[in-house]
C-alpha cells in the first residue's frame, strides 16, 4: 500500500513530477516572512519533545483543537507536554480536507521519516520516536535549517529590538543567515496611549533620541532603520487590516502625538490620520534605503475578548476582515509613487475577495526600477493552503507576471514548517505540468521548468538583494554540528 506521504504527493501527472522533482525539489529556501525568534537559533536550540517543536505557541492547530471539543487546558493552557500532544493526535484525524492533516503528515514523514497516519493508537509511538531523534545533533535548531537548505530567514522585529542573536549568527559561518525585518505596527498606537507611550520609550533608549516630540520620534526611528540596516535588514513588515491613506501634515501628527504622550487617547479620525502619515514616512524610509516593503492587509485580530484577557494576543481568535481595500491601497501608493518615495513592495491579503483588487492594485506601480517591483504576495495566513495557493497564482498569472513572483514564505513561528515550501512547490509544479499536459501552456519543460525554479528560490534572491551565506556542505554540517 502506497503511503500517503509519497515522491508523487500532490503531483497529478507525469509532466508536474517531472516539473517538482527536476525544477523544484532541490531549490534552497529563503524564508523572508517568518516569526521565529532568532534567539533559538542564536543559542542552538535543542527541543526536548515533540511539543515544544510542534505544538509551543502554534495557534493554527489550537484553532482545529477547539472545533473539535478539546479542553483550552489542553490547547493553550496548563497541561503537561505529553497531553497536549495525545489531544493534537486525538484531533488530526478530524482535520481531512484542513491544510493541517496534510501538513501534519508532511512533517512527520520529512523531519522523522515516520509514514503512520497520526491518531489515538499510533499517538504513543510517533511521541517515543520523535522525542528520540529529538535528541540527537540532527534536530538543533541550525541543523533543522541546514537540512532543509534554508539559506535565509527574516524574522520580524520591534524597531526598538536590540538585534543581539541576530549579530550573533551572522557572526558566524553557519550556512545560513538570520536577517531582521524592521516592523513598528506599534508606532500607530495613538488611540492607546498605555501601550504607545511604554514603546516610545524603548525606541528613545534603543536609539538615544529624545522623543520628546514627533520630530525627535521620527528621528528616532530612521536611527533604528539604519542600525537594522547596518545588521543586514533589508525588508519592513506592517500588518494592517487595511492601508491608511487619510493625508495629514506633520504639524496635525505632531500635536496628535503630543496628547497621546500627555496621556490623552487619539480617537479614531485622529489616529487614522496620524497612522495615515506615519506610514508615508516608512515608505520613505525604506526607500531611501532600498528596501523591500511588506503589507499585511485584512485580518480582524483578537475578537474574543474574554480569552484574550486569558491568554493574550496571537493565540488563534483572529479571523478575515471585510474591509474596503481598494481606494486606500492605491491611493498610498500613488503617494509615495509621486513624492518619489515608492520602494520595492509586497503586499498580501487575507481576504479572498480582494485577490484581483490586490494583484491589479500592483501593476499599476510597477517601472524600469526592478522587475516585478511591486508584488502581490504568496497566499497569506487563512490562504496559504492547496486552494488558496492556486487561487493566488491563478490570478496572478492571469493579471501580472507569475515568471516574476517571489514565491512562498511560512509565516510561521515553528521550526517545524519548513516542509510548507515543499508544499507550495508541489502545488505549484502540479497546476504547471497539468496545464502543459492540456495543452494550456507549451510543452516545453526547460521554457516552464525554467520558471519554476526561478519562483522557487531566483527570484526572491535577486529582488531582495539579500546577502547570502554560502551553502554548508555535508563535510561542514557535521562539524558544525559537533561544535555548536
């Protein structure tokens, strides 16, 4: 019986397997959207069960969990290691047709080359097997990375982030580099002055600025943008339900900004207008410094209250928003596109239905500057599964430029899901070859294969200008895997 996890998973005809496994496979990683904390790389993380690396801190299988009945205690809660585990095996097999139980197969069969099906009776076994190798040299956190050839990462990063493990790794000749991404969502909090002004003040320490005014803020930020660049950062991330694009001069921000730091909360005009001018001012920012923007737009984030008093933030009650995107969007680009300001941008929806709003939005902003300047990024949070993934490179070839695109990230906070780019490759050789089979595109391997592996790893290489490590070879793994 053939396993489900098999050379051929995904890959419905003999042209898409030949497109995945001559074009694709190979293909290093660069992972330039993620949030895993460069501290576990820096110090060489060795995980003590199958929990901590699969389980700690992912909300996407807390979400499964909680449709399927299972106590909080045994999601996010109190409950030992082991428990949580049985509870995610208990949940897997009512997952078919969820992203998660492809997900799920695919990582067990590629970090622990375990083929059974995970469920209550094998739960057991897969636990005792995994949690061995666990604690071998194979299953640090550098040479998780090394054996999934991820030659970089981005990481996403508060402005006023010191960057120390981010210095330390890249201190280093680890086959790999760990790069920030320079991320100051909280620079908008002007409506919350109780957690806007404790973020000021780390961004005045960090950068020894006053800030005591907008000008000293502002000054204060390109400060911590140049020191983010001078340690390799080359990409800026906001997640946003939607662009603001309400204009406001400095003077109307700046007495915005004076009241929330006398403690006085924006309302909501106001802070749309001050975030609407703040955001500008990164624009030029990255621009000035030849940086690649990320625009994360739609989701609704936090709307259970009551567990989010529990439980805080990022723990699975966030969900896709129905915001009006198109106006506010085009409208900050042509901003910064008339004042000279636009840099290299990637912008990503949450909402399906904004698919064509967003890839059309891009090619309006597109110049002789780079190729494919302006991208609309790789299916994004609630989309990045088989469905969503066709459908994003369905419309973008069908309005843009898919030999351009940048290809996938795991947006992810496990080290566990570096298969996800495994994934997107089959999905995408799989559309490829079955269109060259029907006669939709030319039969010719090297003419599509070509771009497959340009999407796959090129492309992103080139249009992030990114300093790569070179390669470790095998020789190089195992002593470094002696020595760290």
């Amino acid at each position: 019986m053939l396993n489900f996890i098999h050379d051929n998973f995904l890959l419905d005809s003999r042209t898409a397997q030949r497109l995945y496994h001559q074009y694709a496979k190979s293909q290093p990683i660069i992972d330039y959207h993620s949030h895993l904390h460069a501290a576990d790389v820096a110090i060489n993380r060795r995980f003590e069960n199958l929990f901590e690396i699969w389980l700690e801190g992912d909300h996407y299988k807390w979400r499964a969990m909680r449709a399927n009945g299972i106590s909080e205690r045994l999601c996010a809660g109190s409950a030992s290691p082991q428990e949580k585990f049985l509870a995610w095996a208990h949940t897997v097999p009512h997952t078919l047709r969820n992203p998660l139980y492809h997900w799920t197969h695919l990582e067990l069969k590629r970090y622990f080359d375990i083929d059974d099906l995970l469920n209550d009776r094998t739960a057991e076994s897969i636990w005792q097997r995994a949690n061995k190798q666990l604690q071998t040299d194979e299953f640090t956190a550098q040479n998780i990375l090394r054996k999934f050839q991820v030659r970089v990462i981005c990481t996403s990063d508060d402005p006023a982030d010191s960057l120390e493990h981010h210095i330390v790794i890249n201190s280093r000749d680890l086959g790999f580099r760990i790069y920030p991404s320079f991320r100051p969502d909280k620079s908008l909090l002007v409506d919350q002055p109780d957690l806007f002004n404790p973020w000021v003040d780390r961004v005045e320490a960090a950068s020894n600025v006053d800030a005591s005014s907008l000008a000293g803020l502002l000054r204060a930020l390109d400060v911590r943008h140049a020191y983010f660049h001078d340690n390799g950062g080359r990409i800026s991330d906001h997640g946003l339900p939607r662009c603001y694009a309400n204009p406001c001069s400095e003077t109307e921000a700046a007495q915005i900004y004076a009241r929330a730091r006398a403690r006085c909360g924006a309302s909501p005009v106001e802070q749309e207008r001050f975030a609407s001018f703040m955001m500008v001012y990164f624009g030029h920012l990255d621009a000035k410094r030849g940086w690649t923007k990320q625009l994360h737009l739609g989701p609704i984030r936090n709307l259970n209250t009551r567990k989010l008093s529990e439980l805080g933030p990022d723990t699975g009650f966030d969900s896709i928003g129905d915001f009006p995107q198109a106006l506010a969007l085009s409208a900050y680009l042509d901003r910064l596109e008339a004042e000279h300001a636009l840099p290299r941008m990637i912008i990503y929806n949450s909402n399906p239905a904004d698919s064509y709003v967003f890839a059309t939005a891009a090619g309006n902003f597109q110049d002789e500057s780079t190729a494919g300047k302006i991208q609309f990024g790789s299916a994004w949070w609630f989309l990045d599964q088989k469905e969503g993934i066709e459908r994003q490179l369905n419309v973008l070839s069908s309005v843009g430029l898919l030999s351009r695109f940048v290809g996938m990230v795991t947006d992810s906070r496990s080290f566990m899901s570096f298969p996800r780019h495994e994934y997107f490759r089959r999905v995408l050789s799989n559309l490829l070859g079955n269109d060259m089979e029907k006669g939709d595109l030319p039969n010719d391997e090297a003419l599509v294969g070509g771009m497959v592996r340009r999407i796959c790893f090129q492309n992103a290489r080139d249009y992030l200008g990114l300093e790569l490590a070179p390669s470790a070879s095998p020789s190089d793994t195992a002593a470094m895997a002696r020595t760290t």
